[in-house]
C-alpha cells in the first residue's frame, strides 16, 4: 500500500512538473531558446497569486485566469525586448541574456519582498480524498488534472488551428514558414506569450501547495530543464510524460533510497539522458522538430 | 513584373550581388542559371525578403518590395519554393498544403487551390494524410511546388528544381511547369542544370561570381558559344 501511495504521490507531483515543463519546452522549440529565467517566472506567477489572495482575498484557483493573463504579457515583453534584439546573435549571448534575467528578477524579488516566504490558507489545502488506505491530496489532484487537460488542449491547439500549425511549422521549418507567409515574430511572440501563461497558470497550481519565496524557481527550473531533456527537446508530449516519470522517480527514491538523494537520482538521469539519447526518450530524434505532434 | 535594379547584397564582408539588374517578365517562364556560389540563391532570396540588399532596389508589379518582411512580400504574390524541398515532415501532405496557403490573400482560394494542385500531383491526393518526410524525394519536390501553388502565387519561384531527382521525375516536374506558366502563373526557375530548363524556359539570366553574365531569350542561350562551353561541356 505504501508503494502505490508512493506511485500516486509521485504522479501527482510529476503532473505539476509537467505543467512547468511544457511551457519552457514550447519556448524552447519554437523560439530555440533555453529560458533560464523560466523559473523566475513561475516565482513571478505565485506572487501575483498570492498578491491578489492577500490584497482581495481572491482564491488561487479565482484568480488564476488574471496570473496567466500576466504571465502570457511578461512573456511578450520579455520576448519582444529582451530576445527579440538578439535573436540572430550566437547561443551563448542569449544564454547570458535569460540568465542574466534570472538573476535579475530573483534579486528585485529579494530588494523588494525580502527573503520571506508568503503562503495562502484556504480551507481545502490540507484536504484529501480516502480510498481505502490511500490518500489523495486535493490541490494535488486538481493540479494533477489541470495538466493533463492543458496538455490535451495545447495539443489540440497545436494540431488543429491555423495558428498552431504555423507555430509547429515554425518550429521545424524557420526558413520555410517565413516563405509561406508566417509572421515568424509575431509566432515567436505568441510561443513566448503561451509558454510564459503555462508557468503562470502553474503558478496559481501551486500557491495552496507551496510557499513563495524569491529564490524558489531556481528548484523548479532545474526539474524542468531535466524533464526538457528526458521527454525531447520540443516535444510537448515528451515534457508531460517527462514531468510524470521525474516526479515517480523522485517520490519513489524517496522511499526507496533516501529523500536527500532524489535529487542525486534525477541528475544521475539526467546525464544517462544526455550519453545515450541527447534528443530525450520521446523524441523522434531530431531535436524540436516535432513540437505538439506525438 | 519583377525587375532587380543594381542591387548589391552582402553577408558580413562578404560581398554576394554586385549591381545585379535583371527583369522577369509576366506570364514567362525565366531561368537563372549559374554554378554553385554564383549568386542565384542570394539573388531569389533577396527577392523573398529573406536577405536584405544594401543597394538598388526591388519592384514587383511597380512597388518597392525590397524593404518588406518575408510574409508581407508573400501577400504581394510572390512565392519560393526553396532548395532542398524544406517541407515540414512531421506534417501530413494536407498540412503541408493549408500552410501553404497561410497568407491572407491565398485563404478565399484555398478550395479551388487545392484542387488544383491535386490534379496536377493526383499522388498527393492519395497520400494526403501520410508525413511529408516520409515521401520520396519526387513526391516531396511536388508536394513542395503544391505547397507554393496554393498561395496562389503570381510569381513562382523555384529554387534547384532538379536536385537529387532522377531525370524521368525532373520531366515530368518541369511538364508540369509549363502547365503551371500556361495557367497564368509566372515562373523563375533556378537551376544548375543548363539544357533542361532553357528547354522550357522564355528568357534566362545567367550569373557568375555574383554579377549577370548573360541574359536574353532561352533558345539563343542555348547557342551561346560561351554558355556551351561553361555550362554545357560543348
């Protein structure tokens, strides 16, 4: 029993995981950008949800539509002022760009709101389901469904609208989307906008679960960016299924070994990833070529 | 319909174009001709907004286009179909085909477009839902000039035809381009291969190092003593 509690804790967990993933995976695929500021952004996003539950006692789950609005407007600007002017400049300068964001915007967290964690209390956050033996944590669950249901509805967006085919095409073909006609930085823009409002919408997932503190993406954004390279560079089905294995993975070395080396335990995956299948175990191996299609 | 006028394109120091002037007129089909490095893709991808030139200028149909975004100088009509197909493999054949039709102008013909290019390429029909990557190299180069096809060009460019195909398929490709040329649409075909795109070809322009060697009609190209002898070893 202990076990499947294990195995269910851990998918829980991987679907917020998830969540984050995808956003920095779509970012990554469309615009072929690494956002080391990815995390920062969810840290943003927290704090515009506590923000709105301190100041007008708005629940998180209420107030998530205006943390993703935001998210989805930092996004655009931050594409459109800080990556769009380096676009065409080698990978190392944009790397120093959104790390330089990073650390930037964890520091005016920290000028600003101090080293603080900030928490909201609602009367569900310690709430949980029994089955049986079992227990299920409901911010957990309604996290875990909001995943799966963004990921069906990403995907859906990807395949099916105008809009998101442009933004795949974009993805696997640049120089070809820009002779049928795509306006190659508007895509970028949106690819930004959307991947940002993932994290925010991940943001307000995680404010009943988690507290919020200046530093907190940096946590975040090292699972995501294993999860990025597990699933496939890219691939949105590589980053939900990747986000689901790194949280079992983490909940059962838990058990199985020791809570402090679950950390040790996805790096080590991690790097096995990067020797053996550099383009992620979902992939079709060409790196973001298929972002949104498997 | 389309004239360069000495324009000049660099990458870096690197000086690419040099006084380029050369005209495209409506309804024909032109090549451009010339070796590898001579300057043709440089040259098409100018006109695609896709390199911006540092000198002259660029008109089609009598507006400047050479200051225009690559989706801007597509809505004017203006299509490329570039080297090496570039299709999107991980989309069906169909796919492929509604991005083709992206631009605003093209979307009120999609339907009749779509019929076009299935007649003229029944194969894509058939294979409609397959990927795109997994077509031969054939059906790919025509999946590709369907592709530009539904934009419905009024300039057609097409970018190393033949690469990489057996000639019975570059036959039957370059067939369909006079079928294409006689339905209206203008056709600058760029191309390595001298004698088979001359065959079909109305006039032809012929670069080398970057600057216009030759032009003029196709058939007294043809007899050129010095395009025999560069280009076709006679």
């Amino acid at each position: 029993m202990t076990l499947l509690q294990t195995l269910i804790s851990g998918l829980l967990l991987g679907g917020i995981y998830s969540l984050i993933s995808m956003g920095l995976n779509l970012i990554l695929g469309v615009v072929r950008i690494i956002n080391f500021a990815h995390g920062e952004l969810l840290m943003i996003a927290m704090y515009i949800s506590f923000l709105f539950y301190s100041t007008m006692g708005l629940d998180p789950y209420v107030s998530a539509i205006l943390v993703i609005a935001c998210l989805f407007l930092l996004g655009i600007i931050t594409q459109r002022f800080l990556i769009q002017p380096i676009l065409d400049t080698p990978a190392s300068t944009k790397i120093f760009a959104t790390l330089g964001l990073s650390i930037a915007l964890q520091n005016l967290a920290l000028m600003t709101l101090s080293a603080d964690h900030f928490s909201v209390r609602t009367s569900y956050q310690s709430d949980v389901i029994n089955i049986g033996e079992l227990a299920i944590s409901i911010p957990r669950l309604i996290a875990f469904i909001v995943a799966i249901s963004v990921a069906v509805l990403l995907y859906l967006f990807l395949k099916k609208t105008m809009t998101g085919k442009a933004i795949r095409a974009v993805a696997m073909q640049r120089q070809a989307a820009y002779l049928m006609g795509v306006n190659v930085k508007k895509i970028y823009l949106l690819a930004f906008g959307i991947g940002s409002a993932l994290v925010g919408l991940a943001g307000a997932m995680l404010m009943p679960i988690y507290s919020v503190y200046p530093t907190l993406g940096t946590t975040f954004v090292l699972i995501a960016f294993v999860v990025v390279v597990l699933g496939g560079m890219g691939s949105m089905f590589g980053a939900f299924f990747g986000g689901l294995i790194i949280g079992l993975v983490e909940a059962l070395s838990g058990v199985l070994l020791d809570t402090g080396l679950k950390e040790a335990v996805y790096f080590a995956i991690f790097i096995l990833v990067l020797l053996f299948r550099p383009s992620g175990i979902f992939s079709l191996g060409k790196g973001a070529e298929e972002v949104g299609l498997k | 319909m389309l004239k360069l006028d000495n324009i000049n394109l660099f990458y870096g120091e690197i000086q690419a174009l040099w006084n380029l002037s050369m005209e495209i007129k409506e309804g024909q089909i032109a090549a451009l001709l010339g070796a590898n490095a001579a300057g043709k893709s440089s040259t098409i991808n100018a006109i695609s907004g896709l390199e911006k030139i540092s000198g002259g200028k660029i008109t089609f149909l009598g507006k400047e286009i050479h200051k225009m975004d690559p989706h801007e100088i597509v809505e004017e009509g203006i299509i490329q179909v570039p080297e090496g197909r570039k299709l999107f493999n991980y989309m069906s054949i169909q796919e492929n085909l509604e991005l083709g039709a992206y631009s605003k102008r093209a979307k009120k013909d999609f339907k009749k477009n779509l019929r076009m290019v299935f007649d003229l390429f029944p194969i894509l029909e058939e294979r409609k839902n397959q990927f795109a990557g997994e077509m031969s190299g054939g059906q790919q180069q025509m999946c590709a000039i369907a592709r530009g096809l539904m934009s419905s060009p009024k300039l057609l460019i097409i970018d190393e035809l033949s690469l990489g195909l057996a000639p019975i398929l570059v036959q039957k490709l370059l067939k369909a381009l006079v079928d294409i040329k006689n339905s209206g649409i203008t056709i600058l075909l760029v191309e390595q291969n001298v004698k088979q795109s001359l065959a079909i070809s109305d006039e032809a322009c012929v670069l080398e190092n970057g600057r216009l060697a030759l032009s003029g009609k196709a058939d007294e190209l043809l007899n050129n003593p010095h395009l025999k002898k560069a280009y076709l070893g006679m």
